[in-house]
C-alpha cells in the first residue's frame, strides 16, 4: 500500500503539475467557444425574427396604403351607374332642350305671371330661376338660391312676378323670396324677405296665389285648407272633407280654390271678399264628378274655363266649369278618356292653355291627348330614371315641360299644332264668320302645318 502511493507520487503528481495549466486552459477555451458559438446561433435567430417581423410589418403597411389609395380612387370616381344617372341621356325628335343645374329631383316648378321666367325647386335644397327666352341658346341663364338645412317641397311665384314663396319641406313653413333684376331684365340675385308662421301639422301638398294678390291658399296632406293674405296672417281654415288631400291650387282667374283627393270628386270653392276689400268668406259652389277612384291631379285652361283631371286608374275627364253655379247649375263634362297609368305613383297633369291638348305625366312615361278627337296622339317613354313629378304647359302653349331628376325637359307641343289645325277647320265650317275671322284661321292652319313638317310630322 505504501509502496503504491510513493509510485503514485513519483508518477502522476508530478504529471499532473506539469500538465495541469494546458489542461484548464483547453477546457476553458472550449467553453468560451461553446458559449460563443451558442450566442451567435442565438442571435442569428433573433435576427431572423427581427426580420422576419419587420418583413411582415412593411407588407402590413404596403397592403394598407394599398387599400387606402384604392378607397380614394374609388370615392374620387363614381360608379359607371352613377355617371350615367347623373348624365342628361335622353332624346327625342319632340324634345327642344333640357335644363341642366340641379343636383336631385326636381319636385315642382312654376312660372311667373308675366312668362319670363320659371322657378324651380329639388330634394338637392336649391331653387333655380330661369330666363325663358335663352331657352333657344346654348346657354339657358339662370339664378341659383339655396335653401339653408331643408329644400322646397313646393313653389309659386307672386302676381307681379317679383317674389316667390316656397314650402320648407321639414318645417312646413313658408319662406318669401325677393328677385333683383337687371336693367335688361335679367335676374341679379334672390334674397329671402320674410317667412310665414307653420302652415300645417301634415306635410303642405298644395299651394297657390290668387292674380288679385288678395289671398293665398295652402292645402295639407290630410284634409286641411287654409286661406292667408299676403302678410302671412291666417283669414280662414276649412276642411275638404276627402279623407285625404292630393292636389290643391287656386284658379288663374283667382276666384276659386280647387282640391282633389281620395275621394272620387274634385271640389272648388269661391273665396269671396267685400267691396271694401276685407276678407268675407269661403263657400263651396262646384263638385267635378265621375271618377270611381282618387283624382290624382287637376289643371286649368288660361281662362279658368275648363279643368282636366285625371284619376289613380288613369281615366281623364275635361269639364265645362262656365256655368251659373250660384243658380245651381252643374258642370258640364266636355270629353272623358282613359290612358295607361301607373296607380303606384301619383300623376300629373296639365291643360294646355286653349284647352286643346291634356298632358299626362305618369312614372317615366308622357302622354299627350289631342282634346279635339279624345285621342291619344304621342306616348313619350323612358323620360327619366325615376318618374316625372309635374308637367305643364307654357302660357303661349308652345312647350310641354317635365321635371324630374335632375332636369327639366322641354319639349315642342306637336300634338297642339294638330289640334289647331282640327279647331280651325271646325270653325271654318260655320257659316257667319267675317273675313278677318277667316284670315286668322287660314293663317293659322298653315302656320300648324309648316311647322309640322319641319318636324316630320303628319298633319
């Protein structure tokens, strides 16, 4: 045993003394190798993720401005069927021009007494006032007035043709407008002058200004009328009686206020004053009968001796109102007819001003009927994308007007040239007639039947 430690000193310490330094130096240059090499490896991946992240975030971003810039692009450009509903594509061989402006639909429109001009108003909150005699031009000149958190629901011009007053759709309430015009007659601009109290609780469907300036009349959705002077105090408030109001207007004549509704009858009331100029009263005198359905819409002739009217089934019905209605004497039915119409959407209609031609305006589609044989003459489709809300005749009874989107189109009254035509040749059929009634009815007939040919249209 002895002898085994002293070879073991003699042996291994002094190996282990002389070998010991390289020994603990390999070991720990291994280890600092295995650490340096563990944190390389370690930071490689770290990087890698690093990038991979950051890859992933710069993609993120590119898709994002991607998507950003395609949403501009596309509210910076509207759809193909939004330009197109915005571009004025109709035509027609009838159709003389459009008036271009409005950004909506046109809801009503209205021309003043003296036909120089025609205010319009749309669900855009503008009003239009346009020159008539640049209606031949390349440029139809115009006025624009807009109408602050609501738009106009109705529109008529005053009696000396230098104000209007329209209905705010929301509030119901009555704005006055005021024109200033040029020293040619242009207009220069339009300001608000006044507005009058609430009207109705329902919404005004109806609205009209007596030619006397005496009185005003506004008509309810429901069954209200009421009477107001021009200051915009209230002088009477009746009831119509026909569950639901349509259409109300005052006469050209200023005498009478005419209301249609649910109810298969027209009615019209006179509204009548005392010589001192005060207000009297209203009283019922004429009822216009013969529809089995509501009356849509009613028009006048020039001189409030007629009146066209036209149902939810589409019949339409002209009567003589000419009569002694205080003797107790009826209107008189002149003709009656029946057109296509949609009952979905409420008509318009409108007399031209010799009571010749009765226009009809329903969904898209126009119909114009030639008063003298009680016939349809022309169907005019496809006008607008939406329906037409009015139509009316021009006061030298030229020109048949719609309104509806965005334009209002202006079309030549063919079929009134060939009603003249018909009119003149009844009358010169009668025997008694001077020569200068001759004259002017010769003239006449050959006047209708240039233009018709200038149009391509047979007599």
């Amino acid at each position: 045993m002895d002898e085994a430690a002293r070879i073991l000193n003699k042996t291994l310490v002094p190996l282990l003394s002389n070998y010991l330094p390289f020994f603990i130096t390999v070991l720990l240059g291994w280890i600092i190798v295995t650490k340096y090499y563990s944190d390389d490896k370690n930071q490689k991946h770290e990087t890698s993720a690093v990038q991979k992240e950051r890859k992933k975030d710069v993609q993120g971003q590119q898709l994002h401005q991607q998507q950003n810039q395609a949403q501009k692009a596309k509210k910076k450009q509207p759809s193909a069927d939004k330009w197109q509903r915005g571009k004025n594509t109709f035509s027609h061989d009838w159709l003389m021009t459009s008036l271009k402006g409005h950004g909506g639909t046109i809801l009503d429109m209205d021309f003043s007494a003296n036909g120089k001009f025609l205010a319009t108003c749309g669900d855009d909150r503008t009003i239009f006032i346009w020159t008539t005699k640049s209606w031949k031009d390349k440029t139809h000149q115009n006025v624009r007035y807009n109408v602050e958190y609501d738009h106009a629901s109705v529109i008529r011009w005053s009696p000396d043709s230098k104000a209007f007053v329209y209905n705010r759709a929301t509030d119901n309430q009555l704005d006055v407008c005021k024109i200033q015009k040029k020293p040619d007659g242009k207009v220069l601009s339009v300001t608000k002058s006044t507005s009058f109290p609430k009207a109705h609780k329902d919404d005004v469907i109806g609205l009209g200004i007596s030619v006397s300036g005496k009185f005003m009349m506004t008509c309810s959705s429901a069954t209200e009328i009421a009477v107001w002077d021009l200051k915009g105090n209230e002088l009477h408030r009746f009831d119509s009686y026909l569950i639901n109001n349509y259409t109300g207007k005052v006469s050209p004549c200023g005498n009478f206020i005419a209301v249609s509704g649910f109810a298969p009858d027209v009615k019209l009331w006179e509204v009548c004053f005392q010589k001192t100029g005060e207000f009297k009263q209203v009283n019922p005198v004429l009822q216009l009968k013969g529809h089995e359905s509501g009356v849509f819409d009613f028009s006048f002739n020039a001189d409030s001796t007629q009146v066209a009217t036209i149902s939810k089934h589409g019949c339409w019905r002209l009567f003589n109102i000419k009569v002694e209605y205080n003797q107790g004497e009826e209107p008189k039915l002149i003709k009656s007819g029946k057109i296509k119409c949609d009952d979905s959407t409420k008509a318009s209609i409108a007399l031209s001003p010799d009571g010749q031609v009765i226009a009809v305006g329903s969904k898209d589609s126009l119909t114009l009927v030639n008063v003298m044989t009680g016939a349809v003459d022309k169907v005019i489709q496809n006008i607008y994308s939406g329906g037409i809300q009015k139509v009316a005749f021009d006061a030298a009874g030229e020109y048949v007007l719609t309104c509806g989107e965005r334009h209002v189109h202006i079309f030549h009254n063919v079929t009134g040239r060939r009603a003249a035509i018909a009119a003149s040749k009844e009358k010169l059929s009668k025997s008694g007639l001077s020569t200068l009634t001759k004259e002017r009815l010769e003239g006449i007939i050959k006047t209708s039947r240039e233009f018709l040919e200038s149009m391509n249209e047979p007599c």
